[in-house]
C-alpha cells in the first residue's frame, strides 16, 4: 500500500508541472479497459477520461482526458493541469450546472504487475466551461472502492455498491451515499425496506421521477481457503425518494419484478439511458466458472428497459432497407407492445441469436452469442432457403465491406448523445489471451436500424506479453489470437453453416440443465472433438463439451 501511494505521489509530480491548458488534435485512445465515456451535457462531444490496459505481462493505468467530436468524428487531448491521479473502475458523471460539470469519484490504482490495489475515495469536478480541474474535500463520503456505480439525480450524485480488495480480502458494498451538489456535502443514506445483497458492476439507473433502478451486478465470496465462488446478480430493485425534495429525504428499497424477456446472466453489461423513458444494456459475458479456469460467453446484444410498463424486451435491428411494418406473433405481441414503432419484430423463421464458436490455434473454443438480424425482414429479399447465404455476402459486402456490428465483448464504455448510442472498446478473450478493443460503434436508437463503424480496430495497437516458460505453445496462442479479427469472421461464417445444418438435441419439457447435460454429452463431445481436433486432452474436450451445452440449455435457437 505505501509502495502504491508513494507511486501515485511520483506521477502527481509530473502532472503538478502541467501549467497550461493545451488541447491539441490527436489519434484515437490507445486501447483501454474500465475507463469512463460521457456525453457532454451541452457540446456534441463525448468525454473518456482515465482506464487501464493490460498486455499480458504489466498493467498501465492513464489518466489521460479525450474529448471525441461527434459531428468531425475526430478525436482531440485535453491537457489540464492537476487532473486527478491516474485510475480506473472509477464513476463519472455529467451535469449541466455553469456550462457542464464532470463529476469523478473513486475507482483504482494498480502496481505494475497486477498484483496490489489502491482504491480511491477521492471526489473531482472538471469544470467544462473553463477546463479546470477541483478536488473537492468533504467528510463523511464513502469508503475507497472501484466496480462502484454513480449517477446524477435532482441535483445530488447517488453512489452505491463496489468492492475494495486488498492482497488478502476482498469486500463487496451495498451500501448508499448522497453528494448534494448544492450544499457540497456527503450524507449516508438509510433506505427502509430489504435493499439488493452487496455486488459491483450492476446497472443503475436515475427514473425522471427521481428514483434510482438497479439491475444484477456481480459479488464473490470466500468459500475456503484460496477458493472464491462468483455469483452473477439478476434481480431488481426501486430506491424510491420518498420526502418531498426536501433535505431530510426519505428512501426506501423495493423489489422489482420486471415482465417481458429480462437479459441472459451476465457481467460485464454496459448500460445507457435511452429515449422513450427507457434504458439500455448491451453486451458482457457469462462466465462458466471452474477450479482450473473460466470459459466465457461474450455478448453483443441490446436489451430495452421500459421503466414505465417495468418490462424488458431485446433490441432487434430493422436492417437497413426494411420497412416500418408490423408484424403480430403470438408469443411476442407483448415485446411489440412494449417496443412500439421502434422495434422490427423476426418473423417466425427469423433466428434471434446464433452461438458460435471461435477457435484458436491452440484448439481453445471461445463461444460467443450473436444477435443477428431476422434475414427475411428485408422485402428485397427472395426465399428463406437463401437467407443464411444472403446474411453472409451481406456481412461481407455491406457497408462498404465493414462489419455490421460491433463484435461480442464485456466491459465496454457506452455514452448517448441526441438518441445515438457509441459504444468504445470493450474486450474480449482467446484462450489465456485478453484483447482489449478500442473500436466506435454507433447506433440511432430512434430509427434502429443498423450499426454504424465510425472507428475499426487498428490490430497493431494490440500487444501481448506471454509470462510462462513455454515459449513455442505461446508463441502458437498469440498468433493465433492475432488473427482474432479475421479468423473470428471466418470460424462465424463456419458455425453459422453448420447451426443452419444440424440441429441440437432438443431441451425436453422440464428437463434440468443438469440432466441435459449428462443426456446429451455424447453428442456434444463429438461437435467439440470436431472443433478441437484429435490432439486435444480429453478433460479440456469434455469441459468444452459441457460449455456447449449449457450454453444451448439456457438459449436453445
């Protein structure tokens, strides 16, 4: 902890040599994770501020400021003297008091290795109207955390949940504070009624009302010595302002019981206030946690909260030729109603979501769930026994050959700006190997019709340090990982066959995951054997195997 300090203190130096505010055109970010992307309340700009990057070998921590233009799609550094200590996993805010203010509190520091932590509990305000930096020093704030969540709501910043983890322990927070941004002062807050069990990296959502919504998270507990255990969050919960604005407000939690078709588990979700009093969430990973490893799902999809009819429903994109049609379909007439004009429902035929599998070069299966267009929604298009072939030129040769989606990863940063969402970076992971992404997306959530790539992924930016002795299997798992970009199309194209082709055995009616499981392992040992070759060690086939079918138990297509 004193190395830690001493390390923060040394970089607080240099950046106390800054003496000028220098804005200055520049490439985009290098890659980073766990930064902060907001929208500036009056400029169409975007504001990333801080994050972290990884490379296998030694972690480095920024606390650089961007700001991005919108209209120029251009990026440009913003210099500002005595900027906050580097960090990441902290919370940012954005309020249009005196011509926007960006609130900053809490998050990270990491030592090189990756190895010891330091959480701030520090709370700063940059002043975007004369691009300064101000600490603000108030008693009785929250303790030092990072995975925490803050939002902005009738004029005070509401923070809860987090974790703080030391070389030894960890501890989860569900605790709640209030920062009023009149009076400059902290308060804990005291909600009746059951509240949501400690957790970190949940959704957390301001109602017009003044109320704040929180959606899953993630938490883990020691269960023995050196042995955690994980737990992926699904529930929901109302912190509802109960006093009439005044200053002695009243909370009180309340359990929500959502109705339409809620997210798959996952962590790592990204969430953003959307038009039409709804928010969004957008992709994460599931991961199968076991004693040896973890193997992810990473996803790429969007699920809508109405916080008005309290229902969930997934985001499903017109494409960009179809027409505002409806379709009715039994079983998701609700999720029409609730998506209103908006959403282009699949028809029957049209798949939802398609799972995959991307294999590396050292036979490691990565499975990733994709949301994909229904192909038939497009009236240019012929018969449905084409569809698969179409979807892929499509893919290829659509938007000037770029892809049409930003691809499955956890952790990315989201922002909304006049009813576009942006979504940057992200990562996911190969094997042993992260990729940290340090694309642009957008999307209209207006017209909902197709993604648009305003920045790809320079794969030159990406390195990866190996730290085991084998050095030829590495060297194999990072060229393999390299050509992530290419390979991952090809290994899509490959699967999307082959899901068209076979069919899975299907889940039977109230049958447990488990029993599926050990019913149908035969055949699912044989797709993985097929995917791994016939190197592979059978344990790390049968753990695939197993992967696969749970992945299909939960979300059968």
């Amino acid at each position: 902890q004193e190395d830690l300090e001493a390390l923060i203190a040394e970089f607080q130096s240099l950046d106390a040599k800054k003496t000028q505010v220098i804005e200055s055109s520049c490439p985009p970010p290098s890659p980073r994770l766990n930064c902060s992307l907001c929208a500036h309340p009056e400029r169409d700009e975007l504001i990333l501020f801080g994050g972290e990057y990884f490379n296998g070998q030694k972690t480095y921590l920024y606390n650089d400021l961007y700001i991005y233009h919108i209209r120029k799609n251009s990026w440009a550094k913003l210099d500002i003297p005595n900027p906050p200590p580097r960090r990441c996993a902290h919370q940012a805010a954005v309020v249009p008091t005196a011509g926007g203010q960006l609130w900053i509190f809490g998050g990270e520091f990491a030592s090189p290795n990756g190895e010891q932590f330091y959480h701030y509990k520090d709370l700063w305000v940059l002043h975007l109207a004369t691009k300064t930096w101000e600490q603000i020093k108030a008693p009785g704030g929250p303790s030092g955390r990072s995975g925490h969540r803050m939002v902005a709501c009738k004029r005070q910043l509401i923070i809860f949940g987090g974790f703080h983890e030391s070389a030894r322990d960890f501890i989860y927070y569900n605790d709640v504070y209030a920062f009023n941004l009149d009076s400059f002062t902290w308060s804990k807050l005291a909600p009746a009624g059951m509240g949501p069990a400690p957790r970190s990296g949940c959704q957390m959502t301001p109602t017009p009302e003044g109320n704040i919504i929180i959606y899953g998270g993630y938490s883990k507990q020691r269960i023995k010595k050196d042995v955690d255990k994980g737990t992926l969050h699904t529930d929901m919960f109302l912190l509802k302002a109960e006093g009439a604005g005044k200053e002695e407000d009243r909370w009180a939690w309340a359990r929500l019981s959502p109705s339409g078709v809620k997210p798959t588990p996952r962590s790592g979700f990204s969430v953003a206030t959307a038009p039409n009093n709804r928010c969004l969430l957008f992709g994460g990973v599931h991961d199968e946690e076991e004693e040896e490893s973890l193997e992810g799902d990473f996803f790429n999809d969007i699920y809508f909260y109405d916080i008005g009819k309290n229902r969930w429903f997934p985001a499903q994109l017109k494409g960009p030729k179809s027409e505002k049609r409806k379709r009715r379909r039994g079983r998701q007439a609700e999720a029409e109603a609730a998506g209103g004009e908006e959403l282009q429902l699949p028809p029957p035929q049209g798949p939802l979501e398609i799972v995959k599998e991307v294999v590396a070069e050292d036979g490691t299966v990565m499975t990733i769930k994709q949301v994909i267009p229904a192909a038939a929604e497009d009236k240019d298009r012929s018969g449905s026994g084409e569809e698969e072939e179409e979807e892929e030129e499509e893919e290829e040769g659509g938007a000037l050959g770029q892809p049409v989606e930003p691809c499955p990863r956890s952790s990315a940063m989201v922002a909304v700006k006049h009813g576009v969402l942006y979504v940057y970076g992200g990562m996911f992971e190969v094997g042993d190997r992260q990729v940290t992404l340090s694309d642009l997306h957008s999307l209209d959530l207006h017209r909902m019709d197709q993604w648009k790539v305003l920045l790809e992924m320079d794969p030159k930016t990406q390195e990866w340090l190996e730290e085991s002795e084998s050095d030829e299997e590495e060297d194999d798992d990072v060229e393999g990982a390299e050509g992530g970009e290419e390979e991952e199309e090809s290994s899509d194209e490959e699967s999307e066959d082959e899901e068209g082709e076979q069919q899975h055995p299907a889940v039977q009616p109230g049958e447990a995951q488990a029993q599926y499981v050990a019913r149908t392992e035969q055949y699912w040992l044989g797709l993985a054997r097929g995917h791994m070759g016939p190197e592979a060690k059978d344990k790390k086939v049968l753990k695939v195997a197993h992967a696969m079918a749970k992945t299909f138990y939960e979300d059968p297509t």
